[in-house]
C-alpha cells in the first residue's frame, strides 16, 4: 500500500541507513531544505540518535513495553504502535514507524499489523526492513511497495537488457520497474503497451498543468475502474522514485540522470511535505474507490489534489 515501504536486501547493503534517511527527509523541519535531511533542525538532530519524539523504532530486544517474549517483536509491541499512532503527534502531524528486521514480528504481530498498513492514520509512514520477507506473510508484503537493494543486480540487468538492444533510458527505466528481476526487466522494457499507459497516466495526472484538463481527463477515464490499481500504481511508484532519488542522488547527480525532466523539476524543488501530500492524495484515491465513490469524481479530486502537490 501506500504509506509502508518494505526495505529489502541482503545484509549490510545499507537497507537500515536508507530507512533512517527517508524518516529523517520526512520529519525534517527546514521548509527550505531541498530534497535532503538539513542535518541542522532540531527533527534531524532527534534522527541521528533515533529520539525524535515522533519516531517509534521497533526492534527486537528493545520492546516498548516490557514483554517476556525476547526472541521476537511480540504482538504487545503492535499493540503500543497503534496508540501511539493514534494520537496527535509531537513535533508535527506525523508519525514515522521504523521497522528493524520486520521478519522478527511473530506472526501475530504481523496480523495485528495488516489492519494499521492498510489504513493508516493520515501522516503515518511504515519503513521496514528484512533481509529475509519469505519470513512475512504475503498479505503484509501485499500492503507495502518493496525496495528490493541488490549492489550489483542493477549493473547485471543493464548489461543484459544493453545485449537486447535496450536503449539506455528505457534500460534504467526497466531496471527501476522491475524491483531487482531480471524477468520483470525484460518483459517490461519491451511492452510498449505499458510504457505508453504510465507515459500518459503521468502527463495526465501527476503532471496535469490546466485546472481546464481535469474534466476532459475525468471523463476519459470514468469507465475504466477496473483499471484503477494499475493507475494509482504507476503513480505510487514515480512518487516513491522520486523520493528515493532525492535521499540518496549523490552530489553529481547521476543517478537521476535518467529521470524524466519533469520530475526532476519536481525534486529539485520539493520538500517532504510535498511528497507526503502526493501520497496522501493517492491514498485517499484508493479509499474512495473501495467506499464505491463515483469513479469520475475520484479523479477529479485526485487530479486537483497532485496538481496542487506538484505545483509548488
Ligand atoms: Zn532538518
């Protein structure tokens, strides 16, 4: 789902350190600091020792109740999660929710779990990590946008999908598509269908730039409904992109060298409450189609939502 990324990759390949960077990018409080962590705040002071007042770190061996149970994140741990979450926060309208070995939830805490991902208060943000998800039921993983980290996997699939004749940009694309398969790199670089699907899902709704469009774009998509997971999908998916440039682009830049103009516009000038905004929008999105919302005025409210979001 929308507010939970689940980390995962094989030991000290910096899943914890990505975590810890995307909380901070969240929680940081200078309106002037672009895409990074000022480093400065009082918020990302509280980040380097993991003590802001608005971050709960869950952990095994470090309960935040006390607990038997050691060998474990218990279900009494959840328990506390969910009244923490529940109220206001307080430093802001957040709550960030670390996860360390999110496989270490037993499985009862991993049910208690399932209701909290797939409605969170609004501001709530789920960042776990594992280096084993098999040990995660599928209707958890079901509920977070994975982050596969693979240190060379990348590289491999760009020289395999180069020996295809891929073009460069469609490469790196796929390669950011495909969450670490080689399969999904494949099939996906060459399904022109797709490509020109997220091409226009994006132009018409993440980048929509006359509130006169809204309708003509409303009224093109009010039949199809049943492809509505596919569209907020292809929308999470760039926000989470651009987020995740945004943490960790290096000072050259190279690694958003790929990216669309667009969005890079949009990173250069976003805070974090910009991304939590676009989010908030598709998550809310997604709420109103399940409440059986007329579909048509799910869009337009979700067009005007990221047009406000995106234009900063
Ligand atoms: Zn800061």
């Amino acid at each position: 789902m929308n507010h939970a990324i689940l980390i995962s990759g094989e030991r000290g390949t910096g899943k914890w350190s990505l975590a810890q960077a995307i909380a901070a990018f969240l929680l940081c409080e200078d309106i002037h600091s672009e895409q990074k962590p000022c480093g400065k705040c009082r918020s990302c002071t509280q980040m380097e020792g993991l003590s802001h007042p608005d971050l709960i770190v869950m952990r095994k061996g470090k309960p935040l109740v006390p607990t038997e149970t050691k060998n474990a994140i218990p279900v009494s741990d959840v328990l506390e999660m969910q009244k923490r979450i529940s109220l206001q926060g307080f430093q802001g309208n957040r709550h960030i929710v670390m996860i360390y070995h999110s496989e270490d939830l037993n499985e009862a805490a991993q049910n208690k779990m399932l209701k909290t991902l797939e409605e969170p208060p609004a501001g709530t943000f789920f960042l776990m990590t594992s280096v084993n998800p098999d040990r995660l039921l599928p209707t958890l993983i079901s509920r977070c946008r994975p982050l596969k980290i693979q240190p060379w996997g990348d590289r491999e699939i760009l020289r395999v999908l180069a020996e295809n004749n891929v073009d460069e940009i469609r490469a790196q694309e796929s390669v950011m598509e495909a969450g670490g398969s080689f399969g999904k790199a494949l099939t996906v670089s060459s399904d022109e269908e797709y490509w020109k699907l997220r091409e226009k899902v994006l132009r018409e709704f993440l980048f929509c730039d006359h509130r006169s469009d809204i309708l003509k774009t409303s009224s093109e998509w009010k039949d199809r409904k049943d492809e509505a997971d596919v569209l907020f999908s292809i929308l999470e998916n760039a926000v989470h992109r651009m987020m995740h440039g945004a943490v960790t682009a290096d000072s050259s830049r190279e690694s958003m060298r790929w990216m669309p103009s667009e969005w890079i516009e949009f990173t250069e000038k976003a805070r974090p409450k910009d991304y939590v905004q676009l989010f908030e929008a598709i998550a809310l999105a997604r709420k109103r189609v399940r409440f059986s919302v007329n579909f048509q005025a799910v869009l337009e409210q979700l067009i005007l939502s990221l047009m406000e979001a995106v234009h900063i």
